[in-house]
C-alpha cells in the first residue's frame, strides 16, 4: 500500500486569489509559479527519502549567521531591534525590512507562546501575548544574508507543530482570503499565512516532539512590485520520508546490539543499534538531537550478538570465549544519518542510518517471520 503525498505548485501570484493548494492535506511542498526544475527534484528527493533541511540547502555556503538565544518573551523586542539594525546593512529596502521584522515578531510569538507543551498541553497558548512567560526550552535565533535572500531562522525545542496541523492552519486561512481569523489555544491562526506571503520561501523543518526550526527568506533585491507578481515557495521537512509503502527492497532485523558511534570523526557517544538491514539501520542515542544532523557522517563499532566458542590455549586446555556473530571486518559500520528524531515503532529517540555500502551479513536470518513488519531506510 502507497500513502500519497502532494507536491503543488501555486497557479496563481500572491497578489490574486486562486486555487487554493493546502485543501489537499497531504501537500508538503507548495512550488513558485517559476520554481526550475532543481527544486522540484529537490522537494520529491525531500517527500521521498525524508530529511530535514540544512541551511546549506537554503543559503550560500559562506554565508555568516548572527546567532541568538533566549528564553524569555521580554526578549522578543530587543531582538526585533536587532534585526532591524541588521536590515539596513543589507540591500532591503525599507518595505521589505519591515515585512521581514513582521515576520520575525510572528516567529518569535509562535515560539515562545505556542510551542512549550507539557503532558501534551500547551503552556501559554492561552496567555495573552503581552503577558510574561518564561521557557524551559531555548529559542534560537539566526539573522542571515548571502547572494540573494535576507533570512530569519527562529528554532524551539519543543517539536510539537505537527505537518497536518500546519497545512490545517493555512488551509483555514486561506480559505478565509485573509480576513480575520480567530487565534484558537495553540493554534498561529492569520500568522502563518501572513509569513507565507511575505516571504520568496519558507522552510519548516518539523522533528516531532524535538524541534520546530523554520527558514523564512525573501529576496532582497526584489522590489515590491515584481515580488507581489510572484508566488511564495513552501517547505515541509520531517527527518523521515513522506511515503509508506510495504514494497520494501530490505527487511528490517530486530537486533539489541551496544555500539560506540564516533561521529565526523570526533565525537564518541555509547548507544544502542535497535533493527539493522543490510542497508542501513536504527540507532537508539539519548538527547539525540543535541549531538547528530542529518548528513553526518557516523561510525558504529559493534559489540553485536555474543555467541559461545572453545578455543584451544599454547596448551591445548579449552577455554570458553563470547564471539560476536556478525561477519563484518572488525565489527565496523560506517554510514550518513538520514533522519534524527522518534522511532515510532522503537518508541524512543534516535536516528537513521545509511550504510556506504551493503552489508548482506545483516540480513534477517528468517525472511518470512511475522514479528516484525519490514521496513527501509
């Protein structure tokens, strides 16, 4: 069975109503009237394989991000005042300085009221957005400028937007052709339309229950005339792929191996490989998403399934020794994560691993079991 997902492409300018392309609420990509070819590769390689958009994909590579941090909405004005002082070093004009700080100030209201959760209720939705409030959790802040685009990134730590919730939101929005639209308890109500359409892209990278980040860019160069004759580009990103299907090439072993995983060659943190395919595998990591991205190169060294052996000493007395059973030279398997976030079948955190090359070892020793259902990498 294929689960669909939609990739659109507006068929109208922000300026004119049209067909609106969140009533299907399996879009998570929504193209530019002129978006080239690269990007709609780009969006089927995101709904296909999954991942989460790094801001190289997004920016030039030497771009400078000016980094922020808080966790208190007090803050919210001082960084809006920061931005704006930023701004006008760059090319913007002063409209679309002013879009972007609009922008901004949304973001940062969504991350600060809507995004704590706790016991799957949220804190301070309901508050008004004048009152203090403090966070457990930071928001972090970039300001950034390359080439082409101005951009804002606000990222929570909170994870709790989900992609079916995002497009309900601007599907209701839509639909009410920019009237006003009542702010419901967690909900962004008008304010994610109004990022959309004062944006030339808007990436939302949604890793449930970790992290909400989205990229809002605009063109800076553009004036305000031939941008409202253009169409905005809309991103969903989630750590896994958008499409399920049971015709999987690799079948999924059920394993609980401990492994040290050296990530880009440095970092060494101790967990726990939970099924393996000959393509790839789960690793179990806590506070997994402090320490990978997707993209990392990673190296897990095995202890494996110990099995018993009796080898021979210089004297011929025999001794008992644990052997791992896998066949794979010193017991080491080099991959790129491809997501990092909640298994839902492991129900933990982690991340998915693709190996640089196929290990046939690992295939699951009983083709036909019914314990577990295959999946893929």
């Amino acid at each position: 069975m294929l689960q669909s997902v939609v990739i659109k492409r507006w068929t109208t300018p922000r300026s004119r109503d049209g067909e609106n392309p969140f009533s299907d609420h399996r879009v998570r990509h929504v193209l530019a009237i002129d978006a080239a070819p690269q990007e709609v590769n780009w969006a089927v390689e995101k709904v296909t394989r999954g991942g989460l958009a790094g801001l190289n994909e997004a920016l030039d590579n030497s771009v400078k991000i000016i980094w922020h941090r808080i966790f208190d909405s007090n803050d919210k004005a001082g960084l809006l005042a920061a931005f704006q002082r930023f701004a006008e070093q760059t090319p913007c004009d002063p409209r679309t300085t002013t879009s972007m700080v609009n922008v901004l100030d949304e973001l940062l209201t969504n991350a600060v009221y809507n995004a704590p959760l706790q016991d799957g209720v949220r804190l301070f939705a309901s508050r008004s957005r004048t009152e203090h409030v403090t966070s457990e959790r930071p928001v972090t802040v970039g300001f950034a400028v390359d080439s082409t685009y101005v951009a804002v990134i606000v990222k929570d730590e909170y994870g709790s937007l989900s992609p079916e919730e995002l497009i309900s939101n601007l599907d209701r929005c839509y639909k009410a052709r920019l009237r006003q639209v009542q702010y419901k308890s967690g909900g962004a109500g008008l304010g994610l339309f109004m990022i959309l359409q004062n944006a030339s892209r808007v990436i939302f990278n949604l890793n449930q229950n970790v992290s909400t980040e989205v990229i809002v860019l605009r063109k800076h160069s553009e004036r305000h005339g031939r941008f409202m004759h253009t169409s905005p580009t809309l991103n969903i990103c989630t750590p896994y792929s958008a499409v399920l299907t049971d015709l999987r090439k690799y079948e999924r072993r059920s394993v609980s191996w401990a492994a040290l995983c050296r990530v880009d060659e440095r970092l060494s943190l101790v967990g726990a490989v939970l099924d393996v395919s000959r393509h790839g595998a789960f690793i179990r990591l806590d506070d997994v998403a402090r320490f990978l991205n997707t993209s990392q190169k990673i190296e897990l060294s095995l202890i494996g399934e110990l099995k018993p052996t009796f080898v021979s000493d210089r004297f011929g007395n025999k001794l008992l020794v644990w052997r791992s059973g896998l066949e794979i030279p010193g017991n080491v398997l080099r991959g790129t994560v491809r997501w990092v976030g909640k298994s839902q079948g492991h129900e933990c955190d982690g991340a998915g691993l693709e190996f640089e090359k196929e290990h046939p070892a690992l295939e699951s020793p009983n083709k036909d079991s019914d314990n577990d259902e295959p999946e893929t990498f």
